[in-house]
C-alpha cells in the first residue's frame, strides 16, 4: 500500500534531514520535495514508477507529490532532506507544469560539499539552507531534460492535500472536494485508488491523527477533546483508526 506523509506535506519552512543506514521506506508521497543521495555503497531508488541503483554522490530529487521509496542495506548510507517549496520557489516556478524526464543525476563536488557543510554538519542558518537547496536544484536542472505535463495526478492530488490540511478537523468528503474543485466524484476516487493505492478517508484520517498525536504529546485535553478537535466524530472510531496507524491507542501513547 502507497502511504502519505501529513508532516511533510507542510509549507512554511518545513524541513528535516535523515542520514539512514540498513533502512527501507516503502512507496509514500508527500507535498514537499525530497532530496535523496547515497553517501556510500549502493542504495536503491524508485521514483514514479522509475528505478536505479545510487552509487556514491549519484543523488535524486522528488518532486511534489511523485510516488516513491528507497532502500538503504548493507554497508550502504544514504542521506535525505525533505524541503518545503518555500526554500526554492524560484525553482518551483521555472518548472511551470514541467518535470525531468528522469529525477536521477549525479551531485557535481562543490555541491556534494556544501550538502555536508549545510546539512550534515548543519553550518550555517535559513539563507545559507536555503542557497543549498537551490544548488541541488541547479545540478537536478543541469542533468534533466524538462518535459511538460498536463494538469496531472500529482497536481490534482496537491489541491486535495492542500483542502485536507486546511480543513481536515471539519466534516469533509471527497463528494465536498470533488464539488469545490470541479471534477467527477467517481474519477477522483479511481485517481487516488489507481494512482495512490489509497482511498480519501485513509488521506483524511493521516492528517487527523498527526494532529491528535501532536495534541496528545503537547496538551492535557482529555483524550474525547482531542478526538473532537482533530475531526473524529466519536472516540470509538478515533481509538480504532489511531491504532490502524500508529499501532497504538491514544492513551497508550500519553502514557
């Protein structure tokens, strides 16, 4: 099954890095890009549907939305930056419904050092995080022959992500989406099932359940409280989906 990533799918300066060895991450998708090197041995890669084997400074990058999944094994590292659009829209905007043909390339040596410099060894603040992440993009630009693309899946599946994370504590449903944004109700929910392996209710309660564990580590409202706030219309339903995906209930969490 395809899974989505609500806490990389947020805008504002978002941003983490993961350096993982002997790990593998099945497909997923997310709004954000990610950027994806192998720092040593050979990694393996699929991005929409694309695959490689990554050998050292050979690095890919995601765009918003693309399915994809990697594995790190052996003696293998490979290093991951997840980046909200806010750091490169500039390079956003270049790409006007364009994509690479291909989301692999090899990072040139200037650019690989001051990926360790900025976020391995995270030298530096905003700017400096930010100028890296448009050199990455510049040598993703060097290596990629741009093709149009239609107002596709990845883009369709955005404006819902964008609807979900503003209005998922509400009592929302494909049928409200697919009114609001003018498509068939019937073509969205083949679009996400086809396309994504996922069904609207599994993109919606992701969301909810990130904000009620947040809730759950961060607040004291009762457990009923949190359900409500996070859009779960009764507590048996929000401890049965909470266990789905996080493999435990809320009170075991907040214990």
């Amino acid at each position: 099954m395809i899974y989505h990533q609500p806490h990389n799918s947020r805008g504002n300066y978002n941003y983490n890095f993961v350096s993982y060895k002997d790990t593998v991450y099945k497909p997923h998708f997310h709004r954000n890009l990610e950027f994806i090197l192998c720092a040593e041995g050979e990694v393996f890669v699929s991005v929409s549907g694309k695959s490689r084997v990554l050998l050292p400074k050979q690095a890919a990058l995601v765009l918003s939305n693309q399915i994809h999944s990697f594995e790190a094994s052996g003696n293998a590292q490979i290093w991951v930056a997840v980046f909200g659009e806010d750091y490169v829209p500039k390079f956003c905007s270049m790409l006007k419904g364009r994509q690479g043909e291909t989301a692999f390339f090899t990072l040139s040596e200037p650019i690989f050092d001051m990926v360790k410099k900025c976020l391995i060894d995270r030298d530096g603040g905003l700017l400096l995080r930010k100028g890296c992440f448009y050199a990455i993009c510049d040598d993703y630009l060097k290596n990629a022959t741009l093709v149009q693309v239609k107002k596709n899946n990845d883009f369709i599946v955005g404006q819902m992500l964008d609807e979900i994370a503003e209005r998922y504590s509400e009592n929302i449903s494909l049928k409200t989406l697919a009114e609001k944004f003018g498509y068939e109700y019937h073509y969205l929910s083949r679009l996400l099932n086809k396309g994504y392996g996922i069904n609207f209710n599994q993109l919606l309660n992701s969301y909810r359940v990130e904000a009620a564990a947040e809730l759950l580590q961060t607040t004291d409202l009762t457990v009923t409280e949190i359900a409500e706030k996070s859009g779960f219309q009764s507590i048996r339903n929000f401890n049965l989906v909470f266990k789905q995906i996080i493999g435990q209930t809320p009170a075991e969490m907040r214990k």
